[in-house]
C-alpha cells in the first residue's frame, strides 16, 4: 500500500504505534521501484516532447505537459513519504517543527494539482468537441497551467500550520496534526472548501458540460452538418474528454470525500466516532492506491489518447 500525502490517520493504525506502519514496505520492492521509474522517464519523455517538438507544441497539450510534470511529482513524493514512513528517513528533532511544517505542505501539493489538471483536461476537449472554432490560444493555456499551481500552493499554505513535530509519537514520522489557528471553526471550514474547491465543483462542472457536449454531438450525427473526417475527429476528442471525465469521477472523487472527515478537526470525536473513522481508512487507502495506480498509467493513457504521440512513435519506427 503506498501513501502518497502526510496520513492523518495513522492514528487510526494499529501499526503507526508498534514503530511505524508495516503496511508502507511494499513500495521498496523492486518490482513497485521499477513501476514508478518506468512512469517517471515515460511521463518527462512526454513532457520535453511538448516543450521540444513543434509537432506537439500545441496549445492543447500544454495541459497535458502539465499533468507529467504532476505525475511525476505525486510519485516522487510518495516514494518519498514511504521511505519516510517505514524509517528509511527520519526527521532531525532539531528541525521538527519547522519540517514538519514544509513536509506538510509539500506532501499536500500534488492533491490539488492532479485533479485539477485533469478536469481543465477533460473541460478543454469537450469544449473544443463542441465549437472546434473555440481553441485556446498559447496565453491561454498557459495561464491555466500558472493559475493551477499558483491556486494549489494559496490553498495549501494554512495547511503549513496544521502540522506539529511530536517527540512522543512513536517511530521515525513524529508529525502531528493540530488544529488550524487554534480554531476548530477554521478548521473545519478550511477542510470544507477543500473538498468542494479540488472535487465538488469539478465535478459538477464537468458533468454538466458532458451532457451538453454528449447532445451537441448526438444533433450533430442527426443533422449530418458536417464532413465526415471532421465529424470524427470531433468524435475522438470527445471520448478524450470522457474519458478524463470517469478518471476524475472514479479515482479522485472517492479519495476526496472519504478523506474529507481525515481533513476535520477529529481528534476528540468531534465529528465521528474512533470506530468509524477506522471502517473508512481501509476503503480511502483503496481509492488512495488507486490514484497513485492511475498516475503510474499516465505515459501509457497518454499513448493511448494522443493521436500526435502515436504519429510521432509511428514515424520513428518507421
């Protein structure tokens, strides 16, 4: 089982007090190491062909470029909270508050940017699926990059102050988590915006314009408006947006709101009960490896939807 952010429910661990949690030694296995080296060279292969070729220096893949770069990150950083977790690493009590408070922030980082790049993902195709003349432009583009991770980093920055370096803590991760300001109001306020900023509104939006790209297109197959070769072209990026759309639903979604009572102020059962909290840590850690799952597939999804990487591996090995 891989963590891939700083685990507030260790606590709810068994394991977190016998030295750390046994359950994280998976992820030194050669097998997983060679997994995510194979993701990581995939996705900056995919990366500096965007940046490098004219051919995929699109403004339409600038997105995509982006979600390399984050995918590279979420794997890094769990490798990296792993290696923590299970004592490879360890924390210098003499910067404990202060690095418990960077890796707090650190390990957060690529929770709002993985989803967010894909649902700006899925948004964009439809919405070129449904007026093709709508494309974005190069400034465009990149200042929905700019505002994804500039949004990411504002959100995260209250979260910089919710950890606290405890030496009582069993094992090598001696991070705690405290309330936000001392408040439990901001606290669960902060936990709630989270939750409908990265997920809620996401979703609603991108359900929203799939059912109107999906009766756009079902008029446009009626009405027989278009030429053929455009009308299918049309056709595969709207299955691209869907399919970012069921990535975003089925993986991202349902880590989001089963760690959403993990992000409450929990720690005298203001909210749930001890027993509750423990039913739910196995299902949120199974959405959890999920995602990790699902951004170790990146290069290959990528591969798979990206008609200019097809080309372009057509042609090598031609």
């Amino acid at each position: 089982m891989v963590a891939t952010e700083e685990d507030d429910s260790l606590q709810y661990h068994n394991s977190s007090a016998m030295g750390g949690p046994s359950y994280f030694s998976w992820i030194l296995s050669p097998t997983v190491a060679i997994v995510f080296a194979i993701s990581i060279v995939g996705s900056i292969s995919i990366f500096f062909l965007v940046c490098i070729s004219k051919t995929f220096r699109r403004t339409s893949n600038y997105l995509v470029a982006n979600l390399c770069i984050a995918s590279v990150y979420h794997i890094t950083i769990s490798l990296f909270y792993n290696l923590q977790s299970g004592g490879v690493i360890s924390l210098d009590p003499k910067y404990g508050e202060t690095a418990c408070q960077i890796l707090s922030f650190v390990h957060r980082l690529s929770t709002p940017v993985l989803p967010l790049t894909i649902a700006a993902i899925s948004l964009d195709r439809s919405v070129v699926a449904r007026n093709p003349q709508d494309y974005p432009s190069r400034k465009t583009a990149i200042a929905r990059v700019a505002m994804i991770w500039t949004f990411s980093l504002i959100l995260l920055i209250p979260r910089a102050s919710m950890s606290m370096f405890d030496e009582k803590i069993k094992g090598n991760f001696k991070c705690r988590k405290v309330l936000l300001w001392n408040s439990i109001f901001l606290h669960t306020s902060y936990a709630v915006v989270t939750l409908f900023v990265i997920y809620i509104i996401p979703t609603y939006i991108l359900v929203k314009e799939f059912f109107a790209m999906r009766c756009q297109m079902r008029f446009l197959m009626m009405s027989q408006v278009e030429q053929r070769k455009r009308f299918h072209r049309r056709v595969r990026v709207m299955k691209n947006a869907c399919i970012f759309t069921c990535i975003f639903i089925t993986c991202w979604l349902p880590q989001g709101l089963l760690q959403f009572p993990f992000d409450l102020p929990n720690f005298d059962e203001y909210f749930f009960s001890h027993e509750f909290m423990q039913g739910i840590v196995p299902i949120r850690d199974f959405f959890r490896q999920l995602s990790v799952f699902n951004t170790c597939l990146t290069p290959i999804i990528l591969l798979v939807l990206s008609f200019d990487i097809r080309e372009f591996l057509s042609s090598c090995y031609v």
